[in-house]
C-alpha cells in the first residue's frame, strides 16, 4: 500500500470521527501482512524521527530522475512597491513567456483583499460570528472564511456608516494583475473559490500539462504534486504567512509548503528558478526553504519539540467544548478539566489549559480548550471513554475529543 504525499493534512479528518488515514492503513497492512510505503520529500517530523529511530525504514532519493537538476532558488525581500508584483518576479514572468515557458505563483490568501480596514476604528472590520477578519472577495461580497457569513460591501459600510478600505493582496487580486500587465497570457486561478468539485480540479491540471494554460496561480493546493515539464518558473507571494500562527507546527507547515512548491519547477531538462518573495529574508525557516534542506530543519526543530514535549516526544489529546452561550463553554470544559486533575500528578503526562482557544468564536460558538500531551496514550484513551464520554453535559454545548490532532487553533 502506496500513500502518497504523506505530509499532507488532509489525510486527517477534522469531524467525527477524527481519524488519520495513515492509522488505517498500517492496520490494514498489518491485517494482510503488506508493506506500507509513505512518499514524501517533507515527511512529518513524527515519522522521520521514527525512521531515525530504525522503527521504520528510511529510504532517499538523493537526486532527480533522469538527471534533472534543482531549481535555482532565491529569496527577495519585499519592497514597500505599489505593484502586487514585484518588479524582478514580472521580469522573471516576462522572461519564460517570451521563451514559451510555464509559470506557477504561489499566493496563500483565497479572495481579492484579506482585509478590509475601518477608519473610525483604526482595525481590521471582524466577522460577527468569528474571532477573525471578513475577507473582500470580486463581485463587492464580503466573506467570512471560517464560518461562511457573507455580506456585500456596500450593506457592511452602510451598516458602518462609513467607507471602508481594502488592504493587501489574495488570489483574486493577483489574477486581475496578472491579467492587466500580460494581457495576451492565458492565466487561471486555482483556489476553493474557483474549484467546487474534483472534476474541475483535474481539468484545470490537464490543461496546464496540455500547455494550455501560461501561468497558474492559487493556494496552497498548487503545491500538490503538478509534475508539468514546462513549469519554469515558481513564485511564490508573501512567503511568511502562517509563521506566527500559536501553534508548534507553524515552521513545520510554512517550511513544507515552500518546499514542495519549489518543487514543482525545472522538472525536465529546461532549468527551473524558484523566487520566494518575503518580508522576512532572515527568518530561519524561509533559509531553510531556500535551501531545500528538510535535514537542518528537522535538526532544528527537534530540540524545541523535545524541550516542550511535543511530538514526536508525545502524544497529544485535544479537548475543545463550543457552544453559543459562553458560560457553558467555559463550565464544560472546567469540568472536564477537573475530572482528569484527578489523575494527576503524572510522571509522563503534561496538562494545558483550560484556556480560549486561538479562534475562540467561530459560528457564533464560543471555544475553549485543553490540550494533553503524554507518552502513554492508550491509558489515556481509556480514561477518556470511562471518565469523560459518559459525563452528563449540557444540550447546548459539544464537545470535541481529538487524539493526534494536527492543529490546535
């Protein structure tokens, strides 16, 4: 049994019941005596730290088929241009089309403008639902990327009752730019917005490997797994987003994006170039990136994790209660809380919390939290359906109970 792109998040499953795909398929594998293969060129620290530790076996490929050389990768710092794009990336654009070359932009922010500024209150304008900002998308809508509220712009500054401004760059306003300063190129957008089923997906990757498409630009979900021969060049916008996100993985997810979109260029004999555009040239992660060197970022990054015990030195539970009256909330989950205080104190068990969680409304739901990490994750999954499950809670609060959760926001 193959998976393939093994880091990826989406073999998690974010609702109930909370499953990661790979745990099938090791029982699957053990079941009928197979062998399981994970690929991947950014392995999760967890199942590189066991291959370093001989519990599974590593296997490198050191080199591109057929002799392909990597791509040239370079860092440009962001200038305070009024441009979306940069001057050198759109000479780097100009340059593979006049040679008939493909071209991929890498921009991780869905819409037209991820913010829209008020000036009476010198912020950010928020969803009325969410602990997040409404994002600006084409045709004067509104939209809340969390919960899904929408409003067009004109009903929010009559609401406000004042003018708004929009701040800073999604997909959507790079694919009108792309537009305005190559007109003649052909340039498609791959994002959630612009594909709402699988068909559609694959269509847009067929006519990009037909060259039928000059510059494909999107979200994260370019990063995976294009394999097009006359893909040149990759740029990649705003390289730091998702750096300062409160979560331990937040290197790991930025590092193993730039990574993988980087590879996506030069991959046949025509010389590939990737440019990360960033206002942290500096930072450790985008060096590391730069350098496509995925064994300094797990050196790095190991110590931190074992200093704070966390995976792969643990493992973790989640406890989230949301509910849309506040009180409840917060009452259910001291509750929890106060049920596994019994079982403490633990040699080998850490416990967090409770405390709001990062996004602690969404959908008009308030969230708190309590994260568990420990060595001994069996005794625990017990405790949990003997000492937590059969607790009688509120009708108007749920609770989540996600063991190896991969986000904690």
């Amino acid at each position: 049994m193959i998976i393939d792109e093994d880091h990826d998040s989406s073999f998690k499953e974010h609702s109930s019941p909370r499953y990661h795909a790979r745990q099938i398929a090791l029982q699957r594998c053990r079941t009928n005596e197979a062998v399981l293969v994970m690929g991947t060129a950014t392995p999760s620290l967890e199942i590189y730290h066991l291959a370093k530790e001989g519990k599974i076996h590593l296997h490198t490929l050191t080199k591109r088929p057929q002799g392909v050389l990597p791509p040239t990768v370079r860092i440009v710092e962001n200038q305070k241009e009024s441009n979306v794009l940069s001057s050198e990336l759109s000479f780097a654009i100009k340059q593979r089309l006049e040679k008939k070359e493909q071209i991929i932009l890498l921009l991780n922010r869905r819409g037209y403008s991820p913010l829209i500024y008020s000036p009476s209150t010198s912020s950010y304008v928020p969803c009325p639902n969410c602990t997040t900002n409404l994002c600006y998308h084409k045709k004067g809508t509104t939209i809340c990327h969390l919960c899904g509220h929408t409003e067009t712009l004109d009903s929010l500054q009559k609401r406000m009752g004042e003018a708004l401004t929009l701040k800073g760059t999604g997909t959507q306003k790079l694919e009108e730019n792309l537009l305005e300063a190559f007109p003649q190129t052909r340039v498609e957008r791959l994002d959630q917005d612009s594909i709402q089923d699988r068909s559609l997906l694959n269509e847009v990757i067929s006519r990009l490997l037909g060259g039928e498409i000059d510059i494909l630009t999107g979200t994260q979900m370019i990063a995976k797994g294009l394999d097009a021969s006359r893909v040149t060049l990759v740029g990649v916008l705003n390289a730091g987003i998702g750096l300062g996100l409160p979560d331990f993985r937040a290197n790991e997810r930025v590092f193993s994006l730039l990574t993988q979109v980087a590879g996506r260029a030069g991959r046949s004999k025509l010389k590939g170039e990737v440019l990360i555009e960033t206002n942290a040239p500096n930072h450790p992660v985008i060096q590391m990136a730069m350098n496509q060197n995925y064994i300094q970022f797990y050196e790095s990054e190991i110590p931190v994790r074992k200093e704070l015990f966390y995976p792969p030195f643990s493992r973790l539970v989640r406890v989230v209660s949301r509910s849309k009256e506040e009180q409840i909330s917060l009452e259910t989950i001291e509750l929890v809380f106060g049920v596994l205080k019994k079982f403490f104190p633990s040699k080998d068990t850490i416990l967090l919390g409770p405390a709001p969680c990062p996004f602690y409304r969404i959908d008009s739901n308030f969230r708190n939290h309590i994260i568990l990490k420990t060595s001994s994750p069996n005794i625990w999954r017990e405790i949990f359906k003997k000492e937590i499950r059969p607790l009688k809670l509120s009708k108007k609060v749920y609770l989540e109970i996600d063991f190896d959760p991969l986000d904690l926001v």
